[in-house]
C-alpha cells in the first residue's frame, strides 16, 4: 500500500510497476487497462491498434491547436525482461519503496518510469490550461524487449501510424550515475549471425577427423579475438561508437557418444554508425573462413545505423536542448549502444531522440534490484513539463 502522503504520480509508477509485462508472456490486458484508465484521468482519448494477436499498440493523444501540423510522438515500451527473484532484495513486481525513496521493481529504469513521466508531466500541463501548437501521441508499445517486430516494426507499416502525422519523437535512453543527464541521437546497428560448422561423424570412442568441433573451435578463436581488438578501444572511446561481438548461443549433437555432424554458433554483433557495413561483412567472412572447408554463415538479423543531426538547423533539437538549459539539465551526446524502437522510426527519416531523465542512479537495465528513486523520478516530470511545450511548440 502507497504511504497516504506518496506523490500521486509515484503511485501510479508503482502501480504500472505491478504488472507483470515480463517477457515471453506479458500481462499486456493489465497494463493496457491501466493506460486506457491513465487517459481516463487526463480526459484524452485513447486508440488501440492491434498489430499482431495479443500485440496492441495503446495510444493516447492530446490535440494541438493547428492538428494540420506534425506531431510529436513521446514512444515507450510496455514489455520489460525477465527476472531471477532469487538475486532480488525483494519481489520483482512488488514495486516496494525503500526507507530512502528507492523503488525496487523490474522496468523502473527501462522504461516504464518514461511512460508513466510523459503521462504525468501531461497532467500538470492540461491542469494548468496549457495549450500546445503540435498534436502530441504518447505511444506505448509491445514486443521492444524482444526486438520490436511484432511491435512497433509492424506498427510503422500501419495507416494508423501514418495517420499520426509524425515529425518527431522522444524514446527511452539510460541512466547517467553523474550529475549529467544522457542523450541519445543515434544508436548501433544490430546484427545476428549464425554459423554454421560441419564436419565428419563418427563415435565418439575413436578420434575423429575434421570434425565440427575442431572448426568451430577455430570460428570461435577468430571471432573473440576480433573482440578483444574491439574492447582495447573502450580506454579512449565511448561503448556506442565501436563494435561489440559476443557469442550467444551454441547448439548441435543428437547423442553423448556420437561426434556431432553439424554445431550453431549464433553470434550477436553491433555495428557502430562510424564504421561502415562493408567493413564489418568483410570481417565477418574472414572470421567465418578461419573455420575452414563446410563452415557457412546465415544471417539472423541485419539491422542499419540511423542517426538524428544535432545541429543548429535542426529546429526540433534547438527547442529540446533550449529547454534543457532553462531546467538546468547537462547534456552527455551519445550513441545509444543497444538497440531500442528508435531504429524503426529513424529509418522513416523522421528525427528521434533517446531520453531517460535519470540522473545521479547507477545504470541497472536488465540487472538485479532495478531501482529509481522517487525524487529522481519526481524530477524527471518535471523536466518533461518543460521539454513537452518546447517541441510541441516549434513553429
């Protein structure tokens, strides 16, 4: 039970918190009923697009004073990823709020903070009789955790993404453990790669020549250490600006005494937007060729670098980054190392920026005892309070 003197805003993020949107079997029904009751409150209509069955798209949006122009889109993703309680200090969907103010739950940090920000800096707006010159949508979408595609790489496709009328947006980014606050305009590429090692059966009592084994050994050796070239450059550069490859998945064999026909190794590789893609295929078919005759690759996913200009001409960037200045909100540029919705609506050409407003919290998406602080939350809505009018308003 909430404290009664607990800021209304921290109830509902506690709330939203419950739900137990884990993947591979979210309760989307709980958390969509949640956000339809959320418009409720604010008075907006609420629009629900069912991409895929079992995956809907909720979207609530306030009108503009001039509906012609194009929107501004505030995305966030309903899924979060699975737990392993008995690393936790407490129930994962507890939502339990410390003597501190840290508020313990999985999705605190990603993102679910984000969505319940947008909704609540909202509030305070239409409460004070705000009006904005853009139509702003708050988007909120399944399936991110698992790579978007029967989310919002579906949703893209839609007439009634279309009919959002788009020209710019705002989607998750990471916690900053400094005073500073992370930016994100552009992020790596995703790419997964199977490949694919054959060799000789034969029983597993004898020495078997040419063997899968031996070749993918070989595979593995030329892949790490391409890694280990890779993670030299972390001492001068930043995560997001440099390729990552690690190995993911192994599988293969039918039996403990047969020597295996063919053995999988699925590679997770992330391609940085200043490198090109030709230099990383290149890398890859040398690495795969160290394997030898019967070893082949097949692609997985290949995604593309997309960034957005941070550049005075960028009318959108000028009024976020103005506003930041006004809440005092020092900016750190990156390159989101991961990859979030954000690819889908960049490959559009329509302008997207990555944007947690979590500072001064260690970085612990995906981790054990995910944590926010209320007042670092608290703060966070008041930063979109002023950034929402600002991009909204851009004539």
């Amino acid at each position: 039970m909430a404290q009664e003197s607990e800021n209304p805003a921290v109830t509902n993020f506690r709330e939203y918190l419950r739900f137990k949107t884990v993947e591979p079997d979210p309760d989307y029904d709980g958390a969509n009923s949640f956000l339809k009751r959320m418009a409720g409150e604010l008075g907006l209509p609420v629009q629900c697009v069912e991409v895929h069955p079992g995956k809907t798209i909720v979207i609530i949006t306030w009108e503009g004073t001039d509906p012609s122009l194009k929107s501004i889109v505030l995305n966030s993703h309903i899924d979060v990823v699975p737990v392993f309680p008995e690393h936790w200090i407490c129930d994962p969907f507890e939502a339990k709020k410390l003597e501190n103010g840290d508020i313990v739950a999985r999705g605190t940090q990603d993102m679910k903070c984000v969505g319940i920000q947008y909704i609540e800096a909202i509030r305070r707006l239409i409460k004070k009789g705000v009006r904005l010159l853009r139509t702003v949508h708050m988007t909120f979408v399944p399936d991110e955790e698992i790579g978007g595609f029967l989310g919002m790489q579906l949703f893209v496709k839609t007439p009634e993404f279309k009919a959002l009328n788009m020209g710019f947006g705002l989607d998750e980014g990471l916690a900053n453990p400094t005073d500073k606050f992370t930016l994100f305009y552009g992020e790596r590429a995703t790419w997964w790669i199977d490949v694919v090692c054959t060799g000789d059966p034969g029983h597993a009592l004898m020495f078997v020549e040419n063997t899968a084994a031996d070749k993918a050994r070989r595979v593995m050796d030329a892949f790490l250490d391409f890694r280990n070239e890779e993670k030299k450059r972390l001492k001068t550069e930043k995560l997001g600006d440099i390729q990552t490859v690690n190995l993911t998945r192994m599988s293969g064999g039918v039996a403990n005494n047969v020597v295996p026909i063919e053995l999988r190794l699925r590679f997770d590789l992330r391609l940085s937007p200043w490198q090109t893609p030709e230099y990383l295929e290149k890398k890859i078919e040398e690495m795969v060729a160290a394997g030898g005759d019967g070893v082949s690759f097949e692609w997985i996913r290949k995604g593309v670098c997309y960034t957005t200009p941070l550049e005075d001409s960028n009318a959108w960037w000028m009024a976020f980054k103005k506003a930041c200045d006004e809440e005092k909100v020092e900016l750190e540029k990156e390159i989101f190392p991961a990859a979030t919705d954000s690819c889908y609506i960049r490959a559009l050409g329509i302008p997207c920026l990555g944007f947690s407003p979590i500072n001064n919290t260690k970085i612990l998406l995906h981790d054990h005892n995910e944590f926010l602080n209320e007042n670092v939350f608290l703060r966070g809505i008041a930063i979109y309070e002023s950034i929402i009018p600002a991009i909204a308003n851009v004539q």
